[in-house]
C-alpha cells in the first residue's frame, strides 16, 4: 500500500533535483533540547518550505494553525524587537495577505495570573506599534 502512495504523491519526483527548506529566520537561538520543556523544529510554508523552531509545545502548535490560514502569507518566529532599554522576542510575527503584520507572544495561561507579563506586554506592544515594527500584537 506505501509504494501505491510514494507513486501518485505529487510530492515526491524522484527525477527532478531535490531542493531543501530554506534556514530559519530567527533573531535567538532555541536549544536543541530540554530537561524542562518541549522543543520542536518543523518545515512550513509552500514549496521546499521554511524551518522553524520552537521553544514548547504551544508555540508549535501556534505555528501550525498560523501556517494553515489562507491569509497567512509569511511567517517568523522568536523575532527580536528593541527600543531604548526595552527588549522583547516575540514567539511569531505574522504577515498576512493585506500585509498587516502582527506579533505573538505565546505563554501558558498560569504565566498569566500575577498580571506583572500583561502588563509588561501593554509596554511592549505599544512601543512595537509605535515604532511600525507590527501592527497589531497578541498573547
């Protein structure tokens, strides 16, 4: 039953050169393992695709349904963002087809209750939008 599908997958042309998903565009490295939390390293986007990587579970499944919107035309993730003495890493930024950008900041909902990373969220997020860095933001 695999060799019928290996035949008909428009995916795989053995007689044509094969071509490799092109290297992550990350500012910040995610370590390649951890006692502590899930890490993941996938391709997405169309054609050979693009590697992306990221930092728990969550992040990756964020990527995933980000990847499968239509409206959806780029993706990056772990982006640096910088003014003055603030700095951030968004987890994604996503563009969309009417080239609307908009940064995520992906965490568990227990990093949520303190509200000391909402707010320090509110600072960055007005900064980003001040500076044009995106246009919109999301946690």
């Amino acid at each position: 039953m695999a060799s019928l599908y290996l035949k008909k997958s428009p995916m795989l042309d053995f007689h044509s050169s094969l071509t490799l998903p092109a290297p992550s565009r990350a500012d910040r490295d995610v370590a390649n393992a951890s006692k502590g939390h899930c890490t993941a390293f996938a391709v997405l986007g169309e054609g050979a695709g693009i590697r992306v990587k990221a930092e728990s579970h969550l992040e990756l499944c964020h990527l995933l349904l980000l990847n499968a919107r239509e409206e959806v035309v780029d993706l990056r993730e772990q982006v640096r963002f910088r003014y003055r003495r603030i700095e951030h890493v968004f987890d994604i930024v996503a563009t969309l087809a009417t080239g609307k950008t908009i940064a995520f900041t992906v965490k568990p909902e227990i990093r949520l209750v303190s509200g000391r990373f909402l707010e320090k969220m509110g600072l960055v997020t007005w900064h980003a939008r001040e500076q044009d860095f995106v246009d919109e933001s999301g946690s």
